[in-house]
C-alpha cells in the first residue's frame, strides 16, 4: 500500500502486542451512570524505568482507536500510536520517564470491554455491557498507577478523547497530577461532532448482523456498520485542506481494492481501505461504548461551569490546539485555557498551525512543532540565556523582586526570563506564533498564545501586581481595551512605547512634509509599517487622562543620545521611548 | 412538532403534487458518460404568466432533494421550498416572470428516476437506471424549455447542486441564458464534500434491504441506509454554530420519538426524525443516482480549468456563498467569480454573512439578506438616485465619457451610478458588506464583494480604462499591492485621498506634540482610528516614484477653504485633498 492508504491512526491487524502486561482487579467498579462490573483487567505497557522516590511515571491515555502500544519497545517492535512524541530522547523521554499506557476500559485490546467474557454468564458482555464514562475509564487507570506503586503521576498526557481523560484525572485525582497536558480537546464535544458520533453508531447499530449487540457468537459480525463509522470519523479527523491536497489532483482515479464499498474517486476507495481496515483490529461494541463514553463527557458547555468543574485541580497545564482541527476546534481549547487562567492554574497554550485537522496531535510534522513545548513543560529543557536588552533593564528596575508579571508581547520571554532569575514569582508570557511560545516556556515561564487584538486571556482582577506592555503598543489597534484589560488583570501596567512626538520626527513632518518615520525597530516606511498607531507621550497621557488612568511614575529616555530626559524637560518633544507606570483609578 | 424539529429543507410527506405537470418526451435521450434513455417525463410546475415575446421565463434549478414545488400557487396550497424567494412580489417576482420549476432527471418526484418504469423490462429500473450528470438534467430541462417554446430564459436561478445546473446551462446553452445566479456552489465538490457523499452512499448500498437497487418489488425499502445518508446529509447543510445554539442548552434531553435510531442527545432525536422522515419521501436509489451526479459534476479544480470551462459563457453573473457554508465554503464562490472576471463577464458577488450554513440559501433570513441582490440583478428594482458629492465630481471630470471604470470602495455606488447616467460602459465597484453590494447593484452596476486586503478580483490585464480609488488608500495596509494591480488590470488609476501633511496637521504635531487628527471623514482619535495608512501628498509622489508609476495629472484642493491649490503653490502644505491620475510606465 501506499503513503496515501496509510493512516496517520495506527493500522494494524490486530496480532497481540508483544510487551503487553495484564493486571488484574478482582474487586468491583462502580460506575458513575450506575452498575458496576465485577472485576476488571487492564493491558498495558510501560516504557523506561520508575526512579527511586516513584516520581518520573507519565501516563498516556489514549483517544478511540489506540491502545496500550504508545511506542516500540525495542528495533524490532512495530511502532506505537506515538512514536514520534514518546521514547528515548523524545520529548517525553522514556530514558527519563517511567511511561505508563493502557488500554482504556471498554476497548478491545486487552482491557475489560463488551468482548469480555461476563463471569455471571460464561459468554461475551455484548449488550449488557454498562454505558461506561471518561471517569470510569479513569477510575480504571487509577488502579493500575495506585497498583504500580505511584502516589504522584509527573504527568497525564492524551489527545483528544485521551485528553478528556487527562483533564478528568486532574478533577477526580488532582493529588496525584502535577501536569496535565491537553491536545486537541475540550471540556465537552461540540454538538456538531456529537452528531458524527450518533450517525456512527446508528451505522453500526442498524447493521442486521449487530444482533443488537450479541453478534459474538453467531459468526456474523457488523463490518459494514463498523467500517462506515469509521469512514466518517476519518472525514472529521482530516481537515478539507488536507484532503484537498491528497484527492484533488487524481480525483476520478480511484485504487482498485478489493472491497465491499463504492470504489469510485480516489477518496472512495481510500475511505472504503480504512473501513476495511478497521474492521480487522476494532470491535465494534467497543466502539459504541467509547463514543458513547466521549459524547457524556461533560466539563460544562459554559466558561462558569467549565470554572467550577476545573476549580479542584491541582495540576499545571498545557493545553495544545490545532488550527484546522475543526473537530474539537481550537476556541475549545481557549475555552479550557479561560477556565484555567480564571481559576488562577498554571497554563501555557499554543495553537499549532497546521493543515493536518484533528489528525494533527497524531502527526509527525506537528509533533516536531509542539514537541518542544512538551518537553519544556517537563522541564527538559536547558534555559537559554536570555537576551540582557537596555530596554528591559529598565522594566526590571521597576519591578520589586518577586512581583508577579504579565508580559503582553512577551516575545522570546527573555524579560520574563530575567525576572525569573530574581526568583520564583507567578510570571506569564503573551504572545502569537509557536516559536515565541516555546521560547518563552524554555526559560520555564508559563506563555500563552492570544492575539491581544481579540483581548487579554481571561484572569480574575488583580492576578498580577505587574502587567508589562513593552513595544507592544503601536500594533495594537484596540488600546483602550488593552489598557483596561491589563489594569483589570494588573494591579499596575508599565508600558514601554516610541514616542512619535520626537523632535526630528516632528521636524522631519513639520519641514519635508512626509509621514514621520521613526528610528531603530520603528523605522518603517508610511506604506509597510507593520504599525497601527503612532502615538506620541503627550498622547497617551492624555488618553490616560481620558480614562482615568493614574500616570504613578513616568521615565523618558533619548536612546539616541543615550541619557534620560528629566520631566520638566519637554520629553514629549526631546525623549524617543518613554516607560509609564499605570494604576486605574 | 416544534419548530426545532422542521428542517430548512421543505419536509413533507410524498402526497401528490396538486399543479404537476408533465411532459412526455418519447425521443431517446443520449447520456454523457454512455448509454441513453429511451424516454424520459418531466415533472414540472409554472407561476406567472409567459409574456408575448417570451422573454420573461425563469428556470429555478432544485438540490439534491428539492422538487417541482418551489412555491404556493394559492393560499390553500402547500408552502414550496423557496416559498420565501420566488413568488408574487418577491425577489423572482411571478407577477412580472414565468417561473419553470421542474423535477430533476433521477429524481422520485415525476421525473424520469430509477423509479421509473423501463420500458423495455416493465418493471423499474432500479440497478439498470444509467449514470447520469448534471449535463444530462439540463439537457432534459433544456427540452422542456423547448417545448414551452422559450427560446432564451431571462434567468436560470440554483443553489448547491442547483448552482451546478446553473452553470452547466450556461456553458451548454450559452444563447439561451441571460443570468444565471449560482448559490452556495461551486466548480466541483470539494474532496471533503464528495467524501461524505460516498459514505452516505455505502450506508445506502451496503443496507441488506438495497437488494443492489432492485427492491421495489421486494416490499424492503432500504430504509436505514437512507435515513443514515440523509442524518450525515444533514449535519453538512447545518454549521457547528447553528447546531451549539440549537443543541447545546438540552443536549442531554432528546425527544422521545418513535424510531429504530438512537435517540440519546437532543441532537440524536432531531437526526432521527429527519432520517425517518426523509425515508417517507425520497427513493434510495434517487438519492444515490443524484449524489452521483453532484459527484461527478467537474467544472475544474485549478483556475485555469475553470477559466477554459466558463469560457463559452454569454450570460451576466450573480454569484453568493454563504460564510458559515463549509460544505460549499465562500472560497469556491470567490474561484468561480475570479474565472468569470478573468474572461470579462459580467458578475456581482456577495459573501452573506450568516451561521445558516451550506443551508443559508433557503433559510428565510438568509433570503431576506440576498433577495435584494437577486432583484437588482433581474432588474427590477427602482435605481435611487445617487447622492452627487463634489468629492466625485472631481473624478468625474477626469473620466471621458464611455469608458470603462473599477471602482475600488465604491460604497453606495454612487459615483457608478452618475457615471453610468453618462452612457453604457462597463461599470463595476468592488466593496465589502452585504448592504454596499445591494445598493451598488440597485444602480444597475455590478458590485463584487472582496476585502481589497487580500487582492483585487482577478481581472485580466487593462479590463478598464479606469480604476478609481477613492477614500480608499488610508484603509488597505498593503498599498503597494493594491497599486500595482490598479495598474495592470486599469489603463489609469485615479486616486483620491486626505493629505496628512496639510498645514493645520503639521501645525499640531510640531506645535502641540500631538499626532494629526485630520478633518471631515478622517477625524478620528489616534487610538480609535479605523485608518493604517497616514500619507501626505509628497508621501504619495515619493511612492510613485519608487514604483515607477507615472504621475500623469495631479489636481489638489483645500476644502476647507473651498479652493484649489495650483501645484506651484506648495500643494503638499496647502491642499487636504489631492486627486492624482496614475499610469504604469
């Protein structure tokens, strides 16, 4: 088969992993929805070695379709689900950490499912297996890490469906998590993906060989049913610009397979492949069960209930979007992040740009870009030096040791790094673009992706004593927002900013008649400027002014002559940068 | 039934059509991909009256699972599918148009379908039903026109694969289309769209009860395939905003409705009733033989292929998408206009701004936003006089009679409309917002909705004599751009604009310290201002100059005086406003 048959999902046959272990629970589950199961196995693999004090184990949890094999064991081992983002020198390094994946409850490769043989009746669950539910399938887990010894998980790390899990851990267990690393999820599917889901099921669930369930001992089993479910959850895992470029060109021209379904175009017969496919490894009991499990999850639909469901973990966070991932789109994931950083929780964030849809916490070029940012929330990464900028000494000057900061515009995080070296404090970073937010989290300070065009992320009042806007100003459009916002979130704002009342630019406008173009990183011409605003000192006092903003302390700076401009010397006209402290009234 | 239970799309049982008609063709109908059919009828209905001349008919194109009805012929009568756009008084008007509605080739609502007899077997066609296309339903409708004795429509008017047809008789009749109008479509599906046809298609072929496409006289009917196609139908004609507010408050309480479906969800219970429902009216194989011919429908995936394919065109253009359609998203909208533009023919365009989704053409509010536009492109709509501003009067000056004009922000269409009270020319304002198009296109002018940030239409090179633009320059960032393609597809461009080096400016920056606040239109803020660009007059000429673009004309006034500056007067200090004729060299 071709690149373009595989899966970015492991397909595989369903022959037995080799270093799966089983442990075994004879004591009763109870489930949230009611019922209980009687015992309960797990399969599951582990990856390096548990340390002395227990304190390196990571769980990985898996989404529908995975199971226990997150990596190989060895060079002769197929290759994991994951295999790019767990196993030696990875980003989650297994020559540091103790992995730990299971298949979850209600699958079928290896842990207790609807295929398992109910003890009460000899035969296979089928229908009478119990709706199950992300915190069962946790609860569950819960007893393997309690089993393996484990009294604190490093961290809990899946995808998707795998990080409703990871979220469900930190609520449920939030001693036991220290990190919780979120990709692709949400606190609960969008009604749109719920919908896919209930399609699937109803394809499954109609097909006449179902046996409404109890299709395991007649022979039959419902391929048609499984594998159309299967079909429309590659659609919505793919995004159409990936299909675009892979159907596209060669549209009319589809493979011949052998296969039950339509084979015309060339993305019937690549559908029809991994329905096919599917079906080989994959029950299909275990598949309504999963799904069902995913569509009850339920963190809140609302950012208060989302508040109080997230209010009792204990854990740090990364949460991790995918641009095209129309599935659990990345406004979910926001939404998580506002709960987080209401809550006042640890959260760095970063929407990874991709074309590659949901599929992308899966994909090996998404992975290479959200790969560092795992491992410097481990801490696995050395801290750069950061840059020693003159215009940061001057921030940091203001700044008492151990104040808490918020940089909007933080950039590669080297202030934030500098603070940092004075101590610990709360400090966090703002910014756009992936390279930004992993630079900012190598010096290990918490960055989160937001455009401070659509607003600050949202803190109670008063989560930091300083709020920074450094260069930041001029790109801004929205600067009264900005301002509020950061005087909401800050108890004070220093802002750092151009002044385009500079005497030569005043002369340069005032004698040559042409728009005033200003030096060092401002210096771009009227038509390119990357800037939307050009105030000058006297400006943006009086628009503190306008909004009843207290101007606490204010230094001016002629960078070009390199000294300070005192206050009743005309800065408006003599300073090129002045640095404000802000207070709201 | 509650409304949240009514689809957009008409759902009525399959009673009989009170004002059917039908027309028998006994001549063999030739098949684009092979084969014919030995006859064919058509199920068809008419509104209004034809005019002497017959040059008022309107051909309405349906989707997928539309039908004749498309409106009420009397108030006891049931409401048609487009009840809200076509009727008397309405945007297609049937006190002034003969409307032809008919049933499509394939369909199961008169018209010749799988359904119908064989001649040669007497029993249902069935499996033996041949491959149609989109060609194929307009070559039958085509007949029908005939037969009415129109010899050229003064419109044919379709959305989704409505639009197809649309286009398909404006390409394969070019002498007999006027307008076509061309909703929520495209070229060719994109590979995300036919990917969910071919599974709707495999639910329907793989259910037991299909019997390969020969069970009408089983007494099976293939009713979960069906229901299964038309639940994921349904979810690609909705977006994921409309299904949250819809689904997202009760999800958890579905409706407890007779069904074999799953009705877990609230969205799970509305999916089963559409399934149910759309069983009781629709024939399993039309379903497949129509999705199929959507599936086929290839008008070119590269603009050059679309370019070749609209190439024998003789029709004027409307075309509008729909920005929450991502079954047929806006971009596929934009290629088609951008084909039709690069072979200069007549086109207006509007993204109607809407979470209706690929369903927002049928939805009453939707049709409330675009029915303007489809009126003004019918002509019936009384021009309002245009507003006569100086600031046009100065452009006007400079424009020869006859010639051709792109105005590029051309708001109201005002100064179009004065332009066009000189004489025919071929006119066209490119603007953003639903309103500005409508009211552009009331003048009679074509209006094309493009966010000149991201380009101009894809004219081909000197289009126009003219290109003006007009209080334009200080919004789009990327000026040279937008200067370069003024000179390539304009022989000139005029260019009028606010100077920022007036002397009054100046004064306040020099004076005051304070950046400019300019007068009139300009007056805005420097923290609010919608404006990225700051220009003097001597800013411009400098950037002329750069681009090696020829200054051919400047004309400079001081409003606020209400005079005009001559150049050797130290325009650049002296004039607010400067209009200037440009050429590329």
């Amino acid at each position: 088969m071709s690149h373009d048959f595989q899966s970015t999902d492991s397909v595989r046959t369903a022959k037995p992993l080799r270093h799966v272990q089983t442990a075994v629970f004879p004591t009763p589950l109870s489930l949230r929805l009611g019922g209980t199961l009687p015992s309960i196995e797990v399969a599951y693999e582990t990856y390096g070695a548990l340390n002395q004090d227990r304190s390196n184990a990571v769980l990985i949890c898996h989404a529908i379709s995975g199971d226990s094999h997150v990596s190989r064991h060895d060079e002769n081992d197929d290759p994991g689900w994951w295999e790019t983002l767990v196993g030696p020198g990875r980003p989650v390094d297994t020559d540091r950490y103790f992995v730990i994946s299971s298949n979850l409850l209600g699958g079928c490769r290896g842990t207790t499912g609807p295929s398992t043989i109910d003890p009460s009746t000899g035969a296979p669950y089928g229908r009478d297996f119990p709706l199950i539910t992300v915190e069962d399938m946790v609860d569950v887990q819960k007893r393997l890490v309690d089993l393996l010894g484990i009294r604190r998980l490093r961290a809990v790390v899946g995808g998707s469906l795998g990080g409703h899990q990871t979220l469900c851990w930190a609520t449920r267990y939030p001693e036991q998590v220290q990190t919780g690393v979120v990709l692709g999820s949400s606190s609960r599917l969008t009604s749109q993906a719920l919908a896919f889901d209930v399609v699937g099921r109803n394809a499954i669930q109609t097909d006449p060989k179902f046996h409404d369930g109890q299709y395991y001992d007649t022979g039959d089993f419902p391929h048609m049913g499984l594998a159309i479910a299967r079909m429309l959850g590659h659609i919505t895992y793919l995004s159409s610009e990936s299909m675009s470029k892979r159907f596209d060109v060669n549209r009319h021209e589809p493979r011949d397979i052998a296969t039950q379904f339509e084979k015309r175009f060339s993305v019937g017969s690549y559908l029809a492949y991994q329905g096919d496919q599917f079906v080989g490894r994959f029950d299909a009991n275990s598949y309504v069960s999963i799904t069902l499990a995913m569509d009850h999850f339920d963190l809140g639909g609302t950012h208060e209930e989302r508040v109080r469901a997230l209010r009792s973990a204990r854990c740090d966070w990364l949460v991790i979007s995918f641009s095209s991932d129309w599935l659990f789109p990345p406004a979910q994931s926001w939404n998580l992040v506002a709960a987080m950083t209401s809550l006042d929780q640890d959260v760095s964030y970063c929407e990874i740009q991709t074309d590659g849809g949901h599929d992308g916490f899966l994909l090996p070029d998404d992975i290479e870009a959200y790969g560092p940012l795992v491992r410097a929330k481990l801490g696995d990464m050395r801290p750069r030096t950061p840059d020693r900028r003159k215009s940061d000494d001057r921030i940091i000057e203001l700044i008492p040791p151990g104040s808490s900061v918020l940089d909007l515009g933080c950039g590669e995080g080297d202030l934030l790094a500098r603070l940092r070296e004075r101590g610990e404090a709360r400090l966090v970073g703002v910014d756009v673009s992936t390279p930004l937010i992993a630079a900012t989290m190598q010096h290990g300070v918490d960055a989160i992706d937001c455009d401070l065009n659509l607003g600050l992320p949202q803190f109670h009042d008063s989560t930091f004593d300083y709020v920074v806007i450094s260069s930041t100003l001029q790109v801004v459009p929205n600067i009264e927002q900005l301002l509020t916002d950061s005087l909401r979130v800050g108890k004070r704002a220093i802002v750092s900013f151009a002044n385009f009342g500079y005497e030569t630019l005043r002369t340069m406008f005032a004698r040559e008649g042409r728009v005033p173009k200003a030096p060092g990183s401002y210096a771009f011409e009227w038509y390119d400027t990357p800037n939307r605003r050009f105030p000058s000192i006297q400006d943006v006092l009086d628009l503190c002014d306008k909004m009843n903003v207290t101007v606490e302390d204010a230094r001016y700076y002629d960078d070009s002559k390199g000294i300070r401009i005192a206050e009743s010397d005309d800065p408006n006209l003599k300073a090129d940068t002045a640095v404000l402290i802000l207070r709201g009234r």
